[in-house]
C-alpha cells in the first residue's frame, strides 16, 4: 500500500508540474503577443515566478538541444517527459494492484 501511495503522489506531482509548464507557456504567448503588458507589476512577478520554477526544468534540455533561434522545444520535450512518466507509474500501479509486485 505505501508503494501505491507514492506513487500516486509522484502522479500529482507531476499533474501540477504540467499545469505549471501549460499556464507558463500561455503566460508568455500573451506577453510575446502584448496582449498583457509586462509593465505591471503582478504580470511580471507571475511571469518571473513562473520561469524560476520552470528553469530548472528545461535547463539539461537547453543544453542538448541546438539552438533554432525564437524557437524554444524544451516545453514540449518536458512535456513529454512527463506523459512517458505517467505511463510507467500506472503500468507500475496497474502492477502492483494486480499483484505482479
């Protein structure tokens, strides 16, 4: 059971970081595009919270990855990070409630 309960809260874990990395990516689409403006101060302290705990996230991904100009991939990839994870940890789940562990 504890190892049921782990891994759902790693499942969490990881449903909030994609939320984080989604309202990210649309918080910066709205401020490439003016729709918001980064004059004032709360979009600036959402933004600038948003890439501090996103960064570390797409950092080791930067690094790898060749630069395409405006073009950022790292989201996407992290993105996809995130649903490969979420697959293992049911097949791991589906696992262990079928008592293969």
């Amino acid at each position: 059971m504890l190892t049921l309960t782990i891994i759902q809260i790693l499942q969490v874990l990881l449903d909030v970081t994609w939320w984080v990395i989604v309202i990210q990516f649309v918080l910066s689409l709205l401020i490439a595009f003016n729709v918001i403006n980064m004059q004032s101060n709360f979009v600036r302290t959402l933004a600038y919270g948003f890439d501090r705990l996103t960064e570390p996230l797409y950092r080791p991904i930067r690094r790898i990855l060749p630069n395409l100009g405006g073009l950022d991939l790292s989201p996407a990839l992290v993105l996809l990070a995130i649903a490969i994870l979420r697959i293992i940890l049911n097949n791991i789940a589906a696992s262990i409630v079928l008592g293969g562990a």
